[in-house]
C-alpha cells in the first residue's frame, strides 16, 4: 500500500520523466491488484461471492463450461491450455514492448485503454465479487491439476498478476486484456494483428476449458476492453499524455 501511494505521489508531481508515466501507470494496476486480493478473497470465502452459473446457464441453455471440459478434456489440452492461460502477463508486457518499438504514438491509448479496463474491473470486483465456475462446483478447476500451475505459484508474487484472486470472474481480465492487445497489435501490423487474434482465442477457450471462466465473464471482459478502446478511439483521447501536460500548466 506504501509503495502504491509513493508512486502514485512520484507520477503525480513529475518526479519522472514523462515517457516513462505508462509504465508507471502498467506497474500501479499490478500494484492495486495486490491491494484489493485479500479483501476480496475474503469477502467472497465468507459465501459474500456471486455465482453466474443461473445466468450463464439459461444464456446457453446448458452448462457451457462444464460441456467444454467434458468434449476436449486430455493431458495434453489441459497443458497447453494452462500454459496459455498463464501467459496472460508475458503476452500483455510483449504487446507493450512492440507497441513501445513500432507504433509509438498508439502507446498512450493502448495502456489508458489498459488503465481504463482494469480500474473498471477493479471496481466491479469490489461491489460484485463472482465465484469461478470450479467454485461452484459446476465445472473443475482443471488448471490447478497442471504442472503449469506449479511453475506459477513458485513465481509469487507474480502470480497474483496472473490470477489476481478467486473471486473476480467477471469480468474475464484474461479476455479483456487479450482482446485489446489483438486491437492495438493490429495497429502495427497484419502479422503481429493476426498473432494478437490467435492468442485471444487461444485465451478464451482457455479460460473456459479449465473451468476459470463462465462464457458470460468472457463477453463481460469483452466489454470491458472494448469500449475503452472505443473511447480513446473516438475521443482521441491520449489520457496519460493529456494528464501529464495539464500537470505542467502554470495556475
């Protein structure tokens, strides 16, 4: 929580140089979640988690999650998957690089449409902590039983990058984050653009198929990604850069 509040203060007054402030800013969502995960987890370990499961299940008509597990479920799915799954944070800071390298003029956008995102689900987390399908016993928590989820655990406090807590299922960060990393990769070329697609996808089976997510969290993620990216589109709002300028100006 000091170190939250010390960079925030260091960011603020222009302690650092302006390039730097969209880092700062990828490095204080991590540092929030960490913040919020013991409240949460608690909150949600004392029955106060929302279950989507009712939800979810009359959207489809069946148990989606549940279904995908029993179709696809072999060794060798559920490595692969739980690799992608655990690749959440090395896919996001390699699409920062690359937007960093080639289209640096899109970075400010890309990590407000980041910020923007995350203090939205953050705050969703807080008012309507929802429990992972494997929670509610409609689905199993497949990832837990992959050697993935060793190498994981053995990176804490990384990890909590990655699966912040258990009760933030919706929405879906997995797909939110993924989903605007394909949109601005896009941006610097086809190539990369159809890498950022296929990791989307591979994403969302993911997060589905280990019982992370209910398909609903994934249109929620969705959501929160895109509409963000719509606003600093439309908008042409350079948020970081806008704020740091106004900063500057004498009162």
């Amino acid at each position: 929580m000091f170190f939250l509040i010390a960079m925030s203060s260091v960011g603020g007054l222009g302690v650092v140089r302006p390039w730097t402030r969209p880092w700062l800013a990828l490095v204080m969502i991590g540092l929030s979640f960490q913040v919020i995960s013991g409240p949460i987890d608690a909150l949600g370990n004392s029955g106060g988690a929302l279950s989507l499961f009712d939800l979810d299940d009359r959207l489809w008509g069946f148990n989606l999650t549940g279904r995908a597990q029993d179709a696809f479920f072999s060794a060798p799915i559920t490595e692969a998957a739980s690799l992608a799954y655990a690749a959440l944070l090395p896919f996001v800071l390699a699409t920062s690089i690359a937007i960093w390298r080639y289209r640096r003029g899109n970075f400010a956008r890309f990590v407000t449409s980041i910020v923007l995102t995350s203090y939205g689900a953050l705050l969703t987390f807080v008012l309507m902590p929802t429990a992972p399908p494997w929670f509610s016993g409609v689905a199993s928590n497949l990832f837990q039983t992959s050697g993935m989820a060793a190498a994981v655990n053995f990176l804490t406090p990384l990890s909590s990058l990655v699966v912040p807590n258990y009760f933030a299922a919706f929405p879906s960060l997995h797909a939110a984050y993924t989903i605007t990393c394909c949109y601005f990769l896009s941006k610097v070329n086809h190539k990369l653009g159809l890498f950022g697609a296929l990791m989307a996808g591979v994403t969302l089976f993911s997060t589905l198929y280990l019982g992370q997510h209910y398909a609903i969290d994934l249109i929620g993620g969705a959501a929160y990604s895109l509409i963000p990216c719509l606003i600093v589109e439309k908008l042409g709002w350079e948020g970081l850069e806008s704020g740091a300028a106004t900063l500057k100006r004498p009162f």
